[in-house]
C-alpha cells in the first residue's frame, strides 16, 4: 500500500502540468488565428487605399473614371423633394449668380447649376432654365415649344422625352431636387403648331 503512494502522488504532480500544456496550445492556436485575422483585415484595407489612391492619380477620378448616379455623393443625401409653382422655378433660370439652375422636364425639377456652362446666361442651352420645356426637346423647337405642354406627341416622342429625364436622373452631377406643379392646359386650346425652325440645333 506504501509503495503505491508515490505513484499516486506523481499522477496527482504530472495531472496540473498537462492542463496547463494544452491550455498554451490553445492560447498559442488562438493567437495564430487572431493574427492570421488581422494580418487579412490590414490587407484588405491596403488593397482598398491602394485601389482609390491609384485610380485617383491615372484617372483624376475615385472610381476609374466610371460616373453615374450613384458615384454623385449628393444622390446618397435623403432630402425633402422641393415643390415649385412654375413662377417660383423661373427664379431659378440662371440669370441670378446667387442661385442655383434648375430646370424641368416632365414634371421633375433637377438642379443642372454644374452645368453652368450650357443653362447659366449666355449658356447654348439657357432657353431650357427655369422651366418645363419638355415638348422642344423632342421636337427642336427652341423658341416656340418652351412648354410642358405634350398633346400631340407621338409615342416616339414620349419616349425620346423619357429618355432625356433618364438622361438628367442618372447624371454623375445632375440632381433631382423636386416637382413642378403645372397650371392645367386648357384642353381647348390650340395644340403648338410645328415650328419652321425645327432643326434640333443649339441655337
Ligand atoms: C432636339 C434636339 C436637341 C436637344 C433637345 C439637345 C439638347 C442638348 C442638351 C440638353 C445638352 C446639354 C447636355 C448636358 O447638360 O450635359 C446638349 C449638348 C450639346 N448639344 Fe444638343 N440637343 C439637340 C440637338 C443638337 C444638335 C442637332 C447638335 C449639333 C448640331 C447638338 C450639339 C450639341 C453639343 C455640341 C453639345 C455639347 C455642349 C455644347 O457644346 O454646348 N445638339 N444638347
């Protein structure tokens, strides 16, 4: 019975010792994950600077010189859609340096002050600020058809004006920024008859 003590009371020495061994592996295998995981999350973060840095030196731009809506920050803000009188959007027709350029097709008002160069005064394309000009832009009629009013436009033409809204909604630095409330047209009224000058240039 003596003799089997010290047995037991070696068992009872090493039994610590190995609890601790596998707790170290533990802790060390831990570690090495832990590390694996930052090592990747730095990485990734270096690709990512290096990825923007680089298209911003060749391209001068953050997304290699790929733009539409969604690289335009401003289509990320929710804002209140403004809502203007046809008197109230005129204010906004380029003439007054303090204010923005807008302009409306369809109903929907976009704010085009980035494109100063077409609608501000003097602007190639200023006859489209500060209004809802959409019947002259499928028909070219740059003096006559300054209106929203649509009766009579071919289907064609419907589409071609939903294809310039689409143009002006989904431009890297035109905005939508509200509606336009129309005077209702007197359905009685003579439709704008076809312009002479229809040529569709600048003017
Ligand atoms: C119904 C016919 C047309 C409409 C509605 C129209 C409309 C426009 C608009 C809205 C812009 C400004 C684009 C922007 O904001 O980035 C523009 C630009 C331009 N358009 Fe037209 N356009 C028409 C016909 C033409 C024609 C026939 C020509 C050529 C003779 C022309 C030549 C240009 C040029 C060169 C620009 C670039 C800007 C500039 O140099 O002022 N367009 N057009």
């Amino acid at each position: 019975m003596a003799s089997s003590m010290p047995i037991q009371r070696k068992k009872t020495s090493t039994s610590p010792t190995i609890i601790s061994n596998s707790s170290n592996k533990d802790r060390k295998e831990t570690k090495k994950s832990t590390s694996l995981i930052s090592v990747l999350f730095q990485g990734t973060i270096v690709l990512i600077v290096v990825f923007f840095l680089s298209s911003y030196l060749l391209t001068d731009t953050w997304t290699w010189g790929y733009k539409n809506k969604y690289t335009n920050w401003r289509n990320w803000i929710p804002r209140k859609e403004m809502i203007f009188s046809e008197e109230e959007l005129a204010r906004y027709d380029g003439s007054d340096e303090n204010l923005p350029i807008y302009l409306a097709i369809n109903g929907e008002v976009f704010d085009v002050t980035k494109g100063k160069h077409y609608y501000g005064k003097g602007g190639g394309y200023s006859f489209f600020s500060g209004k809802d000009a959409s019947r002259s832009y499928v028909t070219g009629c740059f003096e006559t058809h300054l209106t929203h009013d649509l009766r009579g436009l071919t289907r064609e033409q419907l589409k071609e004006l939903e294809n310039w809204a689409s143009f002006y909604r989904d431009h890297h630095t035109y905005y939508k920024v509200g509606r336009v409330i129309h005077k209702p047209i007197d359905p009685n009224s003579p439709i704008p008859p076809p312009c002479n000058d229809a040529t569709g240039k600048k003017s």
